[in-house]
C-alpha cells in the first residue's frame, strides 16, 4: 500500500469547497437594505406551494442522508489508536507554536461560554412562557367582559324598552289632551298658538318614531324574505310628517306673523318639509321667514340650509349668493360654516382663486378666535387646510382639458407668501398633497415644496420630518444616489450639536427622534451605496459592461467607509453587528482584504452574536486567500503559499538509501500563519455551512496541504490524521491516509510506511486503486449497492442511467424489499430527463399494481400520473385522476390536495365543461375556505355561472360571496363588483326595485369603505352610479312629442328639458369616481342627451291649421334650435373621443362616440374594422400554470 501511495505526492483533486465563494446574496447573509430580497422562484405568498416530494428513499443498504460520519465509520476509526480522536479544540498550527498573539481557548473559557448559552436558552424559555400567560390572561378578561357585557344587556334591555313604551304612552296622552284643548279653544290668541306649535312638536316625534319602528321591522322582514320565510316582498316605509305641517300652515294662517315664535314656526316648517323630501317647497318656507324675519336667531342657519339645498342641486351660484348673506350675520355661530360652504362652492365652480381666498379667510378666522371655535372648528379649519391644498396641486384651474400656462408650486406658493402664520401649515399639506397624488411631475414638485418649508424656518421642529419625506420620495423613485445625498443631508442639518438641536432642546422627545432618524438616515445611506453596487456589478455581469464594473467598485468603496463612519458614530446600536458585517462585505467587493478579513474574523469571534458567524468565519478564510493570491502574482511570496493554486514538490526519497531521513520545516510567511489560524477557528468552532461539514473538512486537509507543502511534517500528519478521525466517512480521508504514507516515504521511515500502510487496508483507506477490486467484489453480493449505485447516478445528474438502472433493479427482484421505492426514483428520475413517457408508465403501475395500493409512494404516483396526463394534454384522464387525488387524500394535510382540486377546476373550465368546473370553483372555495384564493375561485364560479346563461346559479354564488366576504380584508373590491353584477342580473329580470337598491348599497359600501377614487373599487361605484342615471335617461329617450296640440307638446317639451337637466348633473356625479371607462362613458352619454334632444326637435309633428308659410317658419325655428343642442352633442362626442385617445381607453362607450361624431365629421373621425369577437365560452387551455383569475395554487416540482 506504502509503495502505491507513494506516487500521489499531495492530494489528487482539488480541495476547494465547491463553489466558490457566493455573493453576498445567499441565504446565510441578506443583501444589504431594508430586508433581504425574494427568492428567486418563489411562490407568491398566497400561493399554496408544494410539498417537496423526499426524492428515493434510503434503504439498509444505502449510505446515510447526512454528510456526517456514520457511527460504524467513526468505530472503526476509534479502534485505531494511531488515529487519535476527532478534536474541538485548537489544533496545533502554526501560528500558536510561532506566535503569541492568538492563543487558545482555556477550558475556564470553555465553561463560561457554555453557562452563557444555557443562560440565554433559559431567558428564551421564560420569554415563551411569558408571551402564552399573557396570552392566556387576555382571552380570560376578553370572555369575562363579553360575558358581563351580555349580562348587563339582557339586565337593561327590558328597562330601556319599558321607559320607551311609557314614553309613547305619555306622548300620545300629551297629543291627545292639547287636540282637545285646541279643539276647544281654537282663537285664544295667547294659549292656543303656543299648544299648537308644542302640538306640532309633538306630531313630528310621533312620526320619527314610528318611521324608525317601520325601518326595525322591515329590516326584520326583509332578512326573513331573504330566507324565504315570508313569501311577499316586505315594502320600505316613508317618513310623514304631514300631520305637522298641517299644524304648522294652520298655526302660521291662524295667527300669522303676529305669533311671538312665528319666525320658529317658519323654520320648523322648512325644516320637517326638508326632512320629507319636499326641499323645494322647504327652500320657498325659509326664504319667506328671512324675508319677514331677517334678525330673527334662525336667519343665519336658514342662509346656511338654503344655500345646501341650492348647492345639492348642483346650483352653485346661486349657493354662493347665499352663503354671502349667511356671511352678514358676523356673530352667528354660522358664519364658519357659512365662510367654508362658501369657500366649497367656489371650489365647486372651478374659481380656484376665490376659493383659495376663501378658504384662507376661513383659516385666518378660526387662528384668530381659536378659544371659542371648539372641536369642530377645529377639525373644519384642517379640512379647509387640505381642501385647499389640494386646490393648489390642480393644473387645470379653467376646465378646459389642458393644464394652465402658470400651473405648477410657482403659482401655489405666490398665494402662500402673505407672511400669514398659517400659511406653513397650508404649504406643508400642499406637500403632502403633491406626494399623495403618487405622480412623477408631482413627486419632483412635493421634493421643491418640502425643500422651500426647511428654507423658510430651518429649525423649525417640524424641519426634520419635511426632510425625511424628501428622502422617502427619493427612495419611491428609485433614486439611490438622490436618497443617498438627501440622508447626508440630514445627517449634517439634524445631528446632535447642530442648529436645529441647539434651537429644539426644549423638545427632547422630539430631538431623541431626530437623532434616531440622523442614525437611521447615516444607515440606510451606508446600506443604499451597498445596495447600488450590488445592483451595477449584476447589471455589469448581464450587459457585459466593465465600466459599470468600476462604477460598482467605486460605490463598494463608498459603502465601506459609509459603513465605517456609522460604527464610529454608533457603536453599540443594535443595528451595529449587522453593519460591521455589511463594513467587511465592502471592504471585501472594495479589494482592501487586509482590513476586510480583520473585520470577518472579529464578527466571527464574537461570543454574543452568531448570526453571521458562519459567513463570517468563511469570508475571513476567502478574504486571506485574496491577500496569499495576490501575494503570489505580485511575487512577494512562493507559489506553494496559495492554497488553491496546484503544487508539486517534486522528487523523493532515494528508494536506495534505507537511512531514515529528517526533513527540516521550513518558516511560514505572515500571511499563511494568519489564514491557517482562520481555518483552525473554522474548524475547532465546528461550524457548518447550510448544516454541512463538507466545507471544514475541505479546509482542514487544504490546511494540511499547506503544512505538507512548508515540509512541516510533524503538523501535517497530525492535520490529515484529524481529517480522518472527523470525516472517515468522507473521500478526502482516503487522500489523507495517501499523504501520510508520502510523508514516511519522504522521510524514508520504512517502518512507519508500513504501519500505515496497515493502518490504510484496515480502515480499507489509502490509495482508492487498491482498495476498489476488494470493495467492488463484495459490493457484488450485495443487493443494496446496486441501488446504491443507482442512487450514485442520481446524485452525479446521470438521471437517464440512474432511470434505467432503478428499473432493471426493480424488474429484475420482484420480491425486492423496497420495490416500490426503487419504481417511483425510477420515474422521478425519468421525468428529470423528460422521458415523460416512460415515467408516466411506471407512474401508471405504481397506481394500478396491485401489490402497490398502501404503498407510501401511491398518492404522489398518482399526482405525478395526473401531471403527465396534463402535461401531454389528455385532459379528461388528468381531471379523473387530480380528482382520485383529491378524495384519495381526504382527510389529510396533504400540501398538493388544493391545488389538484383547482387544476381540476381549470382544465374542465378550458375543456368545455363549465357546469362542472364552477362546481368545482365553489367545492374548492369551500373545502379551503381559510387559503387566500378561495375568494378568486368562488368569484370565478359565479363568473362561469353568468358566461353560460345560469342567473340563478350565478346570483345564488355572488350571494354567497358576499356575506363571506364583506368584512374580509383586502376584499372590499371585489365585494363590491359582486354587488354591481347582482344589480346586473336584476336589471336583465326587469327587477328594477331590486338593482336600484344594490346600486345604491354599493355607493354607500364604497363610502363605509373609505374607498379612493381612481381605483377599482371606485369603478365599481361608478358604473353603479351610471346605471342608476341610465334608469333617469330611459325615460328621457321614451319622452316623445306626440299629436299635434301645442299645450301638449310644449308640456312635453319642458318635461324632457327638465329631464334633459338633471342627467346632466347626474351624469357629472360619475366623474369624481375618477374611473377612467365610466368617465368615458358619462361623457358620452352628456353628449347623447344633447342629440336625443335634437332629434325630439327634428321629429316634433306639425302643428295643425298652419299655413305653409306658418309651417316654413315653425320648421325653421324648431330646427334653428335643435341645431344649438346638436352642436353641443358634437362638442361633446368630439371631447369624448379625444379624451379616450389620451387616457387610452378602448371601450363599447368610445366606440359609441366615435360612431357617433363619425356621423357628423366623417374625415376627421373614420371607423375602424372591429375585431372579431371570441364566443362567450369556449375551451382556451393553454400549457401554462396560471389560472383565469389570480394564481392557482402552485406546486414544487417533486425530485428523485
């Protein structure tokens, strides 16, 4: 054996670990930034990934799943004393014999460090403890409060309904007693005036609890309808107060203005005819009260109520002219109101210039007489505040489409530089504004607002935030270097000691905070320059461009000494350990390894923090490599110094000379000594990368190597002989036995060689030439290296031959132990290959074979079998066979259970089968009601169900998702589209009741929502809004002037020009929904109501008894006029049109006005050829793993 061994003179393969050092990117240490990033590959996070499938099984025979010695390996070794045992403790390496600057860990050393860690998992013990008695404690107090809560309502309840019906008793006794008084004394002018306005009083409490007793109980009937436990429709109730009103005209006849509350009575009246709806006749009740009573205390509240009922009706000038009278009674408590309703209307007019005046005005006053404003003056100053703001971001301020020539912070700061004390406060939420229109243009405007606030007042308090907000923009736009200077910025306007500190001393929470963001800012500075260079080095790589290579290394550069300056300033943040990690990445990517291996090997020793030890511990080793690499190149020191640089010392002993010969060691360099000390600490700490120990005892021999390589014999031979001890197990211990048999030689210890080499057929280790006949001569007879073999094939990517020889092994023993095991790694192993078919007939035994039915590899066989099924789009086995799988599996945890049920789903979707695949939607929804996209596949249930025709299916299914959904987070979107679709159906039933009630329960479920214009869920509210205009406008296209009576035809006439008013406000009630397809379509129709009228007009029938020169000029006059509404109809299509090319919306209503304004201006609007529609159903499968809407749940491929 000595002799064969001795030909290999150092080791025969290359002892780097494999791969070389990684990117910081890995998973044992993060990127730099806020948090690491994504694995690639990865699952969405509600998408339910699969279970990896363990791959083959190992058998008896099969060599452990571990990388660690087996516990015969280690025996074996045990009983060779020669060996020695595996240590973990300093080995004797170079650098403790020659220097005395790293010593070894006592074992008082030892000790303590293990009490610290029994320490720290006894705090983490009582922590947990901790953590579930409070728990527990909560859910106690939280039961105990429902259950006294529940108590004390049954407990009042029944006196609370008492005291209510006494109190009705007793108001219908008081009503009664003063009927009968007024009955009696119906003119005594000075009791009867007063009975009958308590009367009144009286009466309008009666009906406003009636109608609130009605609303209970139609409520409570109609849930029982919903049910089906009432067969009729139960009628919503109205609110009648007509019986005070009588009272009210009766008392104001009776006695009139010379009633001492006549001017009460006035607004009484107003008021409960307002109250039923009548607000015209309201408005007409209150004008005449201020007219007869214009000093009366309600006057100014009368004002304030008139001037709402006028801008309700979309009346704004007439508004504004009252809430200007309102505004004459300076010491009411409405003239706040007055000021802001009055600002709000100039807003609502477009006079964005009086508006802001206004509005400022408002806020000037309530600075002004701040004591006695109160709570919501307050809250209506803020309001102002932000309505005023948000006047400033508009660019269009005259409505025509384009934005003004001085729009922009120009124009909004000239209104704001009065030197008012407020108007900082109005240009930090015009900020705020700009930001939150989330706008390119806007966030480079925000950034110029926030700079000129820190301008005018750079030590104002608020300074600090108004900088952070720059910085978030920044990092909104992706601007690394932009975000990098503006927290240098910070860094330098707000740290400890600078003017602002010194200015907000008073102020130390708020001083603590800014140092805390000056900290947070110096950080992200220093992670933003890492994040940069990591992002150019990829780029660099990708284009293949080397001067975004130097561009990266620049920006490590920086990083580094950003990193550094943060540690100086901070040295014992908790954010510290992390950041001297980051320092040695940079210093490393920067090529200043000499600091960058310092800096690893100090995060790596220390006894309190282990997250990045491991990187740590093998990054210092990397770092030293660099450092002896370079060393080489540059000739400083010897080739033999680079441990991965391939060296061959050559020579021999003299096989002539017997003498034993004594090789001297020779002197390591500085830098060796320094890097064998890092491997040591790898090693001796036992610390594994990724739970493996390939990489120590990679090291471990290339340290041996090295000592070999410097002649130091002695060490050497201890190093590979801890090698073997540690890792006997593992192919480098057969190099190492090698490599001690070649020391002997060298040495020419011939009796030595040959104790070793004793020592290397015992272990059946040295030279693997020798030992392979023997081993391969007993591995004959035994079965399980075969398969072990098999597996060797596996594990080496030979997955064909590793197939075929599982198969042969399995074909060949039928009585094979482990049979089953042996056909499915066969068909793994064949689908890695893509030999589908012959893994989906061996798939297809292990599922019909019977001796394979309680197999533990049936399931997966069977959902493997489905896949391929799928795979080779034989779509009706594939649904059987998920679907086998899916009640196969029942009962378990089975990860691949939802999506073999949702694949089902999406294969009879694309196969044709709609019925079943939105059965099979709704059984998925509910068997994973818990899982994220349950929701998606109840809503495509419903959506299949409305595509094929089944109204009651689909309104039974949204129905349902509804009242699963309508609290869910996240859902409120989709809540309401289910809601929209329902007023759909209704619709197509002439249910007309019914959609305008879910029409209008979808606006109001927006509004309790909290939902924002501009988004999906405000689509949903627009196209509720619109279809209930369009009920409106199908009564204007039917309104037609028929016969030939003139007083008919002109009633007619001013009905449709009524009708034709209030859709054009109700069509303009669309657009602040900001929904780009509904806008569209508003517009359309605010030009088709203009032609509909005009085409009344064209078509109006002759008068009878006209001469023809009377009907020549009837027919001109008529048709003089419908030109003015056909023009403007054309004004409109033609905006339509334009404004659909801008905003790039293609839909059925800008086709309608295209076709329409293509009817006047032919050349300048030509249609063009549609596309050709696809069917409403139809199989449309395509070979990729998406579902119709969302993600399907996803599955990881299995591996052999």
């Amino acid at each position: 054996a000595g002799a064969r061994a001795a030909g290999r003179r150092h080791r025969p393969r290359a002892a780097r670990p494999a791969g070389g050092r990684p990117d910081r990117r890995s998973k044992a240490a993060p990127a730099p930034g806020d948090s690491p990033p994504a694995a690639a590959g990865e699952s969405p996070a509600d998408a339910p990934a699969k279970a990896a499938t363990d791959g083959p099984k190992a058998t008896s025979d099969s060599p452990a799943a571990s990388d660690g010695p087996s516990a015969a390996a280690m025996a074996r070794v045990a009983a060779v004393p020669e060996i020695g045992q595996c240590r973990r403790e300093p080995l004797r390496a170079a650098t403790q014999r020659d220097s005395s600057s790293d010593k070894p860990l006592t074992e008082d050393d030892l000790a303590l460090q293990r009490e610290r860690l029994e320490f720290q998992r006894a705090a983490e013990r009582f922590r947990t403890v901790v953590e579930d008695y409070q728990s527990e404690v909560g859910l106690v107090l939280q039961r105990s409060f429902a259950d006294r809560e529940k108590h004390l309502g049954k407990r009042y309840d029944k006196q609370a309904e008492e005291i209510d019906l006494d109190l009705k008793q007793r108001r219908l006794d008081a009503i009664r007693r003063f009927e009968r008084f007024i009955a009696k004394y119906p003119d005594d002018p000075l009791h009867t005036p007063d009975a009958m306005f308590r009367l009144a009083e009286l009466y309008y409490e009666r009906s406003a609890v009636d109608y609130a007793d009605a609303q209970e109980r139609y409520t409570e009937e109609r849930e029982l309808y919903e049910r089906g436990k009432i067969p009729t429709e139960p009628q919503a109730s109205q609110r009648d107060y007509s019986d005070s009103v009588k009272l009210y005209r009766q008392l104001l006849g009776r006695f009139g203005d010379q009633y001492r509350y006549a001017d009460a009575v006035y607004y009484l009246l107003g008021y409960v005819l307002n109250e039923s709806g009548e607000d015209i006749e309201a408005r007409n009740v209150w004008l005449t009260m201020v007219e007869k009573h214009p000093k009366s205390e309600y006057a100014p509240e009368v004002y304030l109520r008139v001037g709402e009922n006028h801008f309700d009706y979309g009346e704004f000038a007439e508004a504004a002219e009252v809430y200007k009278r309102a505004l004459g009674y300076t010491d009411s408590p409405f003239y706040d109101k007055a000021l802001y309703k009055l600002a709000w209307t100039y807003f609502q007019m477009y006079d964005y210039d009086r508006a802001i005046k206004t509005f400022k005005d408002l806020i000037g006053f309530y600075d002004t007489h701040r004591e006695e404003a109160g709570g919501t003056a307050s809250a209506l100053r803020e309001e102002a505040i932000d309505y005023l703001a948000k006047s400033l971001t508009e660019d269009d301020w005259d409505n025509d489409g384009i934005d003004d020539p001085n729009a922009g912070v120009g124009r909004a700061l000239a209104y704001l530089s009065d030197g008012k004390p407020f108007e900082n406060d109005i240009v930090a939420k015009y900020a705020e504004s700009l930001y939150d229109l989330h706008d390119k243009k806007k966030y480079d405007e925000s950034i110029t607002v926030y700079r000129e606030l820190i301008r005018r007042d750079p030590t104002a308090l608020s300074a600090v935030q108004y900088q952070q907000q720059i910085i978030k923009i920044f990092d909104i736009k992706r601007d690394i270097d932009g975000a990098t200077a503006e927290r240098q910025r910070l860094a330098e306007m707000f740290a400890p000691g600078s003017p602002w500190a010194v200015a907000n001393r008073g102020y130390q929470k708020q001083v603590n905070e800014a140092t805390a963001a000056v900290e947070n800012a110096m950080r992200r500075r220093a992670l933003f320059l890492h994040q940069r260079a990591q992002e150019l080095k990829a780029q660099a790589k990708l284009e293949g461009r080397p001067e975004l290579l130097a561009e990266s290394f620049d920006n490590y550069t920086k990083a580094a000494k950003a990193y550094d300056d943060y540690l100086a300033k901070y040295p014992s943040e908790p954010a510290s350990y992390e950041m001297r990690f980051y320092l040695a990445e940079t210093l490393y990517y920067s090529e200043q390894f000499t600091q960058a291996a310092a800096a690893y090997f100090e995060i790596a020793s220390d006894p309190n923090q282990s997250r990045f030890r491991e990187p740590s511990a093998w990054s210092a080793i990397k770092a030293h490599e660099r450092i002896l690499h370079d060393a080489v190149e540059a000739d400083r020191l010897p080739a033999k110094a680079d441990p991965n640089r391939a060296y061959d010392a050559g020579g021999g002993a003299d096989d002539d000379n017997a003498d034993v010969r004594h090789i001297a060691a020779e002197p390591y360099p500085q830098p060796v000594k320094e890097w064998m000390a890092a491997v040591d600490f790898y090693v001796l700490r036992d610390i594994t990368r990724e739970n493996s120990r390939k990489p120590q005892v990679a090291f471990a021999y290339q340290a041996a190597d090295i000592a070999m390589r410097f002649n130091d014999y002695e060490n050497a031979r201890d190093r590979f002989r801890q090698v073997i001890a540690c890792f006997p197990d593992d192919d480098l211990a057969a190099d190492a036995m090698a490599n001690i048999l070649n020391t002997y030689r060298d040495e020419n210890d011939l009796p030595s060689l040959e104790k070793w080499a004793n020592i290397a057929d015992k272990l059946s280790l040295g030279d693997p030439e020798q030992t392979a006949e023997i081993r391969k001569k007993i591995k004959v007879f035994k079965l399980g290296a075969q398969f072990q073999r098999a597996e060797s094939l596996l594990a080496a990517g030979r997955h064909l031959e590793a197939a075929q020889e599982f198969e042969r092994l399995a074909d060949q023993n039928a009585d094979l132990k482990f049979l089953d095991k042996a056909y499915y790694n066969s068909a793994m192993a064949y689908k890695e290959v893509r030999y589908y078919d012959s893994a989906a007939r061996i798939f297809e035994k292990l599922v019909t074979d019977p001796r394979f039915r309680t197999s533990e590899f049936y399931n997966e066989s069977l959902f493997e079998l489905a896949e391929n099924y799928k795979l080779f789009f034989n779509f009706d086995k594939a649904i059987t066979t998920y679907q086998a799988y899916f009640q196969r599996t029942q009962g378990s945890d089975d990860a691949n259970r939802p999506y073999a049920l949702y694949t089902a789903a999406r294969l009879q979707e694309y196969t044709g089968n709609a019925q079943l695949a939105a059965g099979t939607y709704e059984r998925y929804a509910d068997t994973f009601r818990s899982r994220p996209d349950a929701a998606n596949a109840l809503y495509r249930a419903a959506d299949i169900h409305g595509e094929i025709a089944q109204r009651g299916e689909e309104k039974r299914v949204l129905g349902e998702f509804i009242k699963r959904y309508q609290t869910a987070q996240g859902m409120g979107t989709r809540v309401l589209e289910a809601m929209v679709k329902l007023g759909q159906i209704a619709m197509t039933e002439r249910k007309t009741r019914d959609a305008t009630k879910l029409y209008k329960d979808v606006i109001r479920e927006y509004q309790v929502q909290g939902q924002q214009p501009g988004t999906a869920a405000a689509a949903a509210a627009a196209e509720a809004t619109f279809a209930l205009v369009e009920q409106t406008y199908e009564r204007y296209v039917k309104l037609r002037l028929t016969g030939t009576n003139q007083r008919r035809m002109t009633a007619d006439l001013a009905e449709k020009k009524k009708l034709l008013g209030e859709l054009e406000l109700a069509y303009g009630d669309v657009l602040p929904y900001k929904s780009l397809d509904w806008n569209i379509a508003s517009f359309y129709r605010l030009g088709d109501i203009y032609r509909e009228f005009a085409t009344t007009l064209y078509k109006a029938p002759e008068p009878q008894g006209l001469s023809d020169e009377e009907l020549d000029i009837f027919t001109t006059q008529i048709e003089d006029e419908a030109l003015k509404y056909e023009n403007v109809a054309i004004e409109r299509f033609e905006r339509t049109v334009q404004e659909s090319l801008r905003l790039k919306v293609t839909n059925e209503w800008a086709r309608k006005a295209l076709e329409a304004i293509n009817a006047y201006k032919p050349q300048d609007y030509p249609l063009f050829k549609e596309t050709k529609q696809e069917p409403t159903f139809s199989p449309r499968f395509k070979l990729e793993r998406r579902a119709p809407q969302g993600p399907p749940p996803a599955r990881v491929e299995g591996q052999p």
